[in-house]
C-alpha cells in the first residue's frame, strides 16, 4: 500500500518512555522512546549506555510505525539491568532519520522529597596556591541537585561578566535524579588579594537560580584559608622491632581538591652523605573539609635511625606552593635510656564471682624513652588488639621526668581464666637486651617467667592500689574530655 501525503519531510521529534510504578522483582525493566512527526516512513533507533557504548541490538526493538495527520509515529523499547536504573544512570536513544538525527536522555526520575533545592559550592584558592611563575589560580563553582541539565554557568568580577579563562564541565546526574555542574574561572592573585568581589550565577532561560558571590575576605572568614602544610612522623618502635627498618614519613595536608597532583613531588634526603632516599607516595586521602592529604615514606635501616642521623624531607608543588617547603626528622634526644619494669597483675576477686568478662592488668614501669609497644599472647598465640587498650606513656613526676609509665588491659572470658589458660604481656623496649620481654600468668601457677625481682619485692606488693589510682585517674580524665566533647557539639 502506497500512503499520499502533502506534507513536508520532518525530522523526527524525540521524548523519553519512563517506566512508572513497576515493583516487580525482575532483573531487567523496559524503557523507550517516542519518535514523532516524522516523514517519510524511514526511521532506524539504536540505544547507547551513560560511557557512551552499545547496549545490544538484542536488547531493544523497533515497533510499527502508525500514520496520524499526514506525519508518522514510532516507538523503540530497551531492555537494560534494574540494578544499573535505579542507580539513576543515563541511557541514550538515538533515531536516525533521512531529515536528522535526534537524541535523547533517558534517567529514572528522583521520587524523593520534592523540597531538595539545589545548592552552590564555591573552592577559593589558598594564597600559595598562585605560582611565582603565572601569580593565578582557580576557582571552581559547583552547582547541584539541579533539577534539569538545561542550566548556564556565567561569571562575573565586580558585577562585570568575565568571557575568558572558564571551563565549565557537562551536566553529570548525581545518582539522585537530579544533576551536577561544575564550572572554573582563572583569576589573578592581583585581583584575589586585593578583595575582589566574584560571583558565580547559575541560569536558566533568562532566569538565575542560584547566585553565590564572595572575595578572599568572605572566604577566610567561612573555610580560615588553609595553607598547605607539612609535617614529619619519626617511626614507630614497634614497626622497627618487627622489620628492622624505620619508616620516615612526611605528611602534606590540606591539598585543594582541584589541584594537579602530577605536579606534587616529595623526596627524602640523609644529611651525612646528601644521598636521596626512595620515597613510596601513598594515595591521596579526604580530610573531610574539601581538602586531602598525602603521606610520603622513606625506608632506612632502624641502625641509622638509632645513631641519630638526620633527614630532610622537601616538597615541591608547582601551583600550589609559592617555593619548596622542607622540614627536618632526627631522633629525639632522651638522655640515658632505661629498660622498663613489667608486671602482671590477675583479675579482682570482684570480677571473677560475677563470671563474666575479667581483666588482666600489664603495667609498665619506669622506662626511658617513652616508644614502646605491647602484645597479649593467650597459651602463645597473638590475641587480637581489639580485645585489649594500651595507654600511651606517661611522665612518671609532673616535674622533668626522664622516667615513664604506662599499662595494657586485656579483656578475657572468666572461662578462659578458669581453665588455666595462660596469658603473656609482651613489652617491646630499646633498652630491653632483646628489644623485648615477656611476662606471664595463670590460674594455676600465679606469675612465671620471673614476673618480681627480689629488689622490687616490696614495690610490687603495692602495685594493685598504686594501678587502681593510675586507672581510676586515667578514667575521670577520660570522662572529662568526653564531657567537653560532648558540651562542644550539643
């Protein structure tokens, strides 16, 4: 059958087919597209997923087209992953037609809370982050939760629109229905530090949605301008016991978001002999304030960091610090070092009649310098850290005190205690002849291994009231800063 028109050929008018209040529990869900007002009858659809790629001729059709008012009507339908729709990800239907092709989005519509109103978040540039070489940075606009990809970014400095220096990205969806834009602007650290007034104006048909104006005054006031900072952390002693090496680590902090981390470089220097270190970068990491932090490591012998030897860490950032940063890492001078006293002490009497969880108290004593590190072994197998709390060391005299304390509770069955098991507090100090001793205990046997030298006999008789006082303070003052914590955020 041959059809008669008097109409002109049209390119076809393309709409999104969204499927409405389907709950079933099918792995995949059908979507479309509606062709429409198109002429001659010769229409061909193919459907493409959010990366730009094929989803299969298998996965979609083509059916009939209908003639109404002298133009025709044709429907494509696809079968895509329920998982990847509800993820709210974009799918493209593109009709081919003599007269033109058309495409468009197709995305799950957000049936959340219909009050979300998009927002507007401006990254000011920190004052290093103007190189020496080019005195400019960038700003970077982030408008979202838009309801419609259909919006403009336009800049303004003063009230006057800026034309040049701007890279605004394409609307991304958020995985809420809605959409995201980004935009940046190049500004000079003229205009920056002389308090320029910016704005960043999202718009939509002539209409502006969102509008945030600000200068360096407004956003040292909000964010406190953080400047990148570096910081270096000697190693840990317990790192040093287990491999018999030491790692240097250097610290860069509050890095800007949108800064080129190609151009980050960090290296490690040993002053007696000016040789660089190898240096391992580790990722990239959110301090949770629009800004991350990078930790940079060097590996040395534990000897070289024993004999005090001095290292340098240097940062360079090109756009990002005006000149090279380095901050220096020896070992802490501690004057003559002491070996600890170790004690074990046994679960109350208290604790074991109500047979349930008991504690076993490891108390170290009068030790010099303060690193040090515990482990529980329960009948000589590692126990798990997250069964027992090592303090941290303490001045033993709140006068200058060359001497430390410091103790480790270990949470166990009553059953466990009951039974004989046997429990091992592990120290591991510098001073110890073997980098470490160990003390153990039991139902049966009482303390082993040689637990009290006869010199402290009369110390350790004293040891439970003594322990009690150093718990009972380190609780109140636990309970003190929960406190403030917990004023501070009501």
């Amino acid at each position: 059958m041959v059809t008669v028109t008097s109409e002109s050929p049209k390119a076809p008018s393309l709409f999104p087919l969204i499927p409405s209040g389907d709950d079933s529990e099918t792995t995949d869900i059908a979507i479309g597209c509606l062709a429409k007002n198109f002429l001659p009858d010769s229409i061909d659809f193919s459907w493409d997923n959010q990366q730009n790629q094929s989803i299969g001729n298998q996965n979609y059709i083509k059916f009939p087209s209908i003639l109404s008012s002298g133009t025709y009507t044709a429907v494509s339908q696809a079968k895509v992953p329920r998982s990847t729709w509800n993820q709210f990800q974009l799918f493209y239907c593109k009709a081919t037609h003599p007269q033109g092709n058309k495409i468009v989005p197709v995305v799950q519509q957000y049936k959340g809370s219909s009050s979300v109103e998009p927002t507007i978040l401006i990254r000011a540039p920190i004052l290093d982050a103007f190189s020496s070489m080019y005195l400019n940075s960038t700003v970077t606009c982030e408008v979202s939760d838009l309801c419609s990809g259909n919006v403009a970014i336009r800049w303004l400095k003063e009230q006057r629109e800026i034309t040049t220096g701007i890279t605004t990205s394409k609307p991304v969806p958020n995985g809420r229905g809605g959409y995201t834009i980004r935009s940046k602007v190049v500004i000079t650290k003229e205009d920056w530090i002389s308090e320029k007034k910016f704005t960043c104006e999202a718009k939509t048909k002539g209409s502006t949605i969102l509008s945030e104006t600000f200068s360096l005054l407004s956003f040292c006031k909000k964010d406190g301008c953080l400047d990148v900072t570096v910081e270096t952390i000697p190693p840990a002693f317990a790192d040093m016991f287990q491999t018999s090496s030491a790692n240097l680590t250097c610290k860069i902090s509050n890095i800007p978001i949108d800064a080129d981390y190609s151009k980050l470089n960090v290296t490690w220097t040993r002053a007696s002999d000016q040789k660089q270190l190898h240096t391992v970068m580790t990722n990239f990491l959110s301090q949770g304030n629009e800004f991350y932090y990078v930790n940079a490591v060097a590996t040395v012998c534990a000897t070289e960091w024993k004999e005090t030897e001095t290292f340098t860490c240097k940062v360079t950032f090109e756009g990002i610090l005006v000149k090279p940063k380095e901050k220096t890492l020896v070992k802490e001078s501690v004057g003559e070092p002491k070996a600890p006293s170790v004690y074990v002490l046994p679960p109350s009497l208290e604790e074991l009649n109500l047979r349930e969880t008991v504690t076993l108290t490891c108390l170290i004593k009068h030790f010099n310098p303060g690193n040090f590190f515990v482990r529980w072994l329960q009948n000589e197998q590692p126990v798990s850290e997250s069964v027992y709390f090592t303090s941290k060391a303490i001045s033993e005299s709140k006068i200058q005190s060359k001497e430390y304390f410091a103790y480790s509770m270990l949470n166990i069955n009553e059953q466990e205690w009951s039974t004989g098991d046997s429990f091992t507090c592990m120290v591991g100090h510098e001073a110890l002849p073997y980098s470490s001793i160990q003390k153990t205990i039991n139902k049966n046997t009482g303390y082993v291994d040689g637990i009290v030298d006869s010199e402290d006999e009369e110390e350790f008789q004293n040891l439970s009231s003594i322990l009690s006082t150093f718990i009972i303070l380190f609780l109140v003052s636990l309970f003190y800063s929960t406190t403030v914590t917990f004023i501070k955020v009501k």
